[in-house]
C-alpha cells in the first residue's frame, strides 16, 4: 500500500511532463525531491533512454528498480527478500568510477548489500561486521 501511494505521488509530479517529448528540469527536480521525502527511494541518474529511473525499498526487504514515463510504469528489476528486514536506506552511486551506477541497500538488521549495474551481488555485510 504504501509504495502505491508513491507512485501516486510519483505520478502527479509526472503529469506535466506527458504532453512533452522531454522531462522539464524543473520536474526532475520536484521527482529528486520526493524521492528524498519518500524514503526509502532514490532517483537514479538519467541515461540515454526516456523516462526517470527509481530505486524503491520496502518493508518487506525487496528493493525494485522501476522506470516512470510519459506511458506508465515499468519494473526493470526486482530483488529477491534480502536479509536483515526492512529496507532503511538506499542510495545510487558510481563506487568503481567506471560509469555504471551501484545500488547500495542498508536493512533495518544493519545489513549492507551492493548491486552493480547489471543488478548483480557485489557485495554484502553480515550484520556482526557492520
């Protein structure tokens, strides 16, 4: 229910941008922060495709990638149940400076977990080493 109700949001912060061919900068902006507010979700950078790019945790530890158009919304990939609860924090970074963005994932248990580009494990704490 609770991730609807981010897409809703999501959504009507869209809404001016359906009849352009483009997304105005401005609601790039109003998009990044919601997505603050709507933790845990992070905006991922734009590439070279329409639309923008999601990163959404929820409580019951999945993390979804979703991409947001002018023609709805579509799921690029969704993560199994990782350990270590809900999903607390995420944020999108280039660790290894070659370009492609990482996923990093902190869970309620103090878990850290890495995706690289491709959504692949890179790498995952275990909660006595956090």
């Amino acid at each position: 229910m609770n991730m609807r109700r981010h897409l809703w949001i999501l959504l009507l912060v869209l809404l001016p941008a359906k009849a352009a061919a483009e997304i105005d900068p401005y609601v790039l902006l109003n998009l990044d922060r919601t997505a603050f507010r709507a933790r845990p979700m992070a905006l991922m950078p734009v590439d070279n495709l329409d639309g923008v790019v999601l990163v959404y945790g929820d409580r019951y530890a999945i993390v979804r990638v979703i991409r947001v158009t002018d023609r709805g919304i579509q799921v690029l990939w969704r993560s199994s149940a990782l350990e270590g609860g809900a999903i607390q924090e995420i944020l999108v970074e280039d660790l290894d400076g070659r370009g492609g963005y990482d996923i990093i994932v902190r869970t309620q248990g103090g878990v850290l977990y890495v995706f690289d580009e491709t959504y692949s494990s890179r790498w995952t704490t275990v909660n006595e080493n956090f």
